[in-house]
C-alpha cells in the first residue's frame, strides 16, 4: 500500500463523513429541483451526490472556508441549478420535434415481472451485478469495474443465483 492508497481512502472517509452531515441538505434540494415522480428526485440526489463528489475531488473547501454547510449549500444549489436548466433546454428541444404516433407498449412478461421481484429482494450490490450480468455484460467487464478477478465474478453469480432460488421456494410455500 502506497502514501496514494491512504490518501484516496482518507478523501473518501471525508467525503462520507460529509455526505451524511450534509444527507437531508442534498435530498431537500434534489426534492425541490426535481420532478414530482420519484425517479425524478432519486435521479436528481444521485447527480446531486456525485457533483458533490467531484468537486470534492477537485476543489475540496480549504482553511479558507469560514462556513463548510454554506459552502456544500452553494456547491448544491449551482449544480442543481444546471442540471434543471439542462433538462428545460431538452424539454424545449423536443417540442419542436413532430408528433409521433402513440407507441402501445407490450404487455409485461408475467416471467420478467417475477424475476424482477425476486431480484429487488437481494442485497443492492448483489441486484447491480445480476442485472449487470442480465444485460450481457461479460465477466470480464464486470469483474474490471469492481476490482475482482473473473472467477470471483462468476462465484458472486452462482451464489446469487441460489440465493433468488431460495427467494422463490420461500415465496412459493403458503
């Protein structure tokens, strides 16, 4: 472990000390810049957390920074700021498309709607990596971005893959 390791951990130890200082500041502007469904706001504190994130990285508040929350406050509010004003210009933008004709979509797979519901019941690195591997991704692609080797991806797999059947048992049994 080098000096670059334990100064990567110490800036993610921050910013996680920060992040749940400041929790209820970033959900009340994500929910005020946000649309009214909760995609919507779940979206907009995830940008607003990953803004957050990287202006840490890049500007973290000096000595110089009298007031951290007026600081996070400020950093928040212009990264919202953007992205809402982004999404108005899309939304201007996609009024002057032309009409298209009304898409019915199909009737949801009984099969997929299960398999979504047992996969919602896993623990949520497990529900990322099943719907990694759902949407074709190669084991190697998945084990890249986690750090792993490709058999310790294809283990997790096989793991998850008993734990959903279990899942299913349990749920049959009246």
């Amino acid at each position: 472990m080098n000096g670059n390791d334990n100064s990567r951990d110490a800036k993610l130890a921050e910013f996680i000390e920060l992040y749940h200082t400041y929790e209820p500041l970033i959900k009340k502007i994500g929910a005020l810049f946000s649309a009214a469904d909760s995609y919507g706001y779940r979206a907009m504190v995830c940008d607003l957390t990953t803004h957050l994130w990287m202006v840490m990285q890049s500007h973290p508040p000096g000595p110089d920074v009298r007031n951290q929350e007026a600081w996070v406050y400020n950093v928040l509010y212009h990264a919202a700021l953007n992205i809402y004003r982004k999404e108005r210009q899309v939304q201007s933008l996609l009024s002057f498309l032309p009409d298209l004709p009304d898409i019915t979509e199909p009737a949801p797979d009984p099969l997929v709607s299960q398999l979504y519901h047992l996969i919602s019941q896993l623990q949520p690195d497990e529900q990322v990596l099943i719907t990694e591997y759902l949407d074709r991704k190669t084991y190697a692609q998945m084990a890249a971005s986690r750090n792993l080797s490709i058999k310790q991806i294809e283990f997790r797999l096989k793991k998850i893959q008993k734990k959903l059947t279990l899942i299913e048992k349990r749920n049959q049994q009246p």
